[in-house]
C-alpha cells in the first residue's frame, strides 16, 4: 500500500486543483462537480493515511535514556523484526520477530554485558545470519520453532510466545492485521 504524504494531501493541492477545474471551460458543470467530489473523497482518505505510523516512527527510548527499540524491519508476510537495548548498569540486545496477525513472537538475546553473573557474549551478526537463512527461504518452513532450534546454540533467552497488544512495528505494517489485540498507542495517542 502506497500512503500518502501530509504534503500530498493540502489544503493547497485541493484549491489548486479547484482553480484549475474552474479555467477548463470545456468541462460540463456536472464533469466539474464528479471530479471535485472524487479529489475531495481521495484527499480526505490521503489525509487518514498520512497519520498512519510509519516504522521510522516505532524508533524509540522506552526506559527514560537507558532502553529502548530500533531497527524496526517489515519482513514481509505480516512478520515484523525490531532490536531492544538496554545499557544501564551494563548492555543488552534483544531481537523479536512478530507474526502480526496472531501476535506470535520469537523473543531472543543475542549480546551482553554486565546485565547479571554470566560471561558476556557477543553474537548479534551470527544471530541475524540465521534470521537470514530462514526469512529468504520458503515462510512455510521458517516457523518460529525451527527458528529458535537453530538460534539455540547462539542465542540467550529464546522464547516464543503470544502477544496481547499490537507492537508499532505492526500497526505500522500490517494494520489490518490486529484482531482484536489492544491497539498501538505512540505518548498515549491512539494511531
């Protein structure tokens, strides 16, 4: 789906188009009106989806300077990909995958630091190589359960479970693919 821009969707582009529909005499006065009636219908619908969350927006602090989520990937299929840091008192980074439509989600570490008595360990890029594997080949087999067996040698605190609520990266990708999960919010304003 191709969204709107807040600068495809002015006010100026509408009396623009208005100034232009009026000096074209050759138009019937019914033509002028069916296509002031679809400019207007499509610049109001452009402007709802100009609000729409874009996964840029899903980059954000969560823990006051100390935690957050980057990296946000549409990987396609209704399946979204974000990194989670933390580096307070000592560094983690954690990687979830969501199936948006069930709310599924692959939670897995993939470095840290200081964050308890475990050695730290650095393993992001042969995490990610693995992510990789299973993302470019067939989906059918890229379940998260093979997922998560190959990580395991790789990878700290690999879980798979069900969400409850709809992540950003979700809202931003796969809208329509909710069902009835409690909906994203950004600073407390529903998108």
């Amino acid at each position: 789906m191709v969204r709107a821009t807040s600068g495809q969707c002015s006010m100026a582009s509408f009396r623009s188009l208005t100034k232009y529909i009026r000096m074209v005499g050759w138009f019937s006065t019914e033509m002028k009106h069916s296509v002031l009636h679809i400019t207007t219908l499509t610049l109001i619908l452009g402007a709802f989806e100009a609000n729409a969350i874009a996964l840029a927006d899903c980059t954000r602090t969560t823990h006051v300077s100390h935690g957050g989520e980057a990296d946000h990937s549409d990987l396609g299929d209704g399946r979204v990909m974000w990194r989670n840091w933390w580096s307070q008192e000592g560094t983690a980074t954690n990687f979830s995958i969501v199936d948006c439509a069930p709310g599924a989600a692959l939670m897995f570490r993939t470095a840290e630091e200081r964050m308890n008595t475990r050695l730290p360990f650095e393993r992001t890029d042969k995490a990610l190589k693995v992510v990789e594997r299973h993302e470019t080949g067939a989906r059918a087999f890229a379940t998260f359960e093979r997922i998560a067996t190959d990580l395991k040698s790789i990878a700290r605190d690999i879980e798979i479970k069900t969400l409850d609520a709809e992540p950003c990266a979700c809202a931003a990708s796969y809208p329509e693919l909710r069902n009835g999960k409690a909906k994203f919010e950004v600073r407390g304003v529903a998108q």
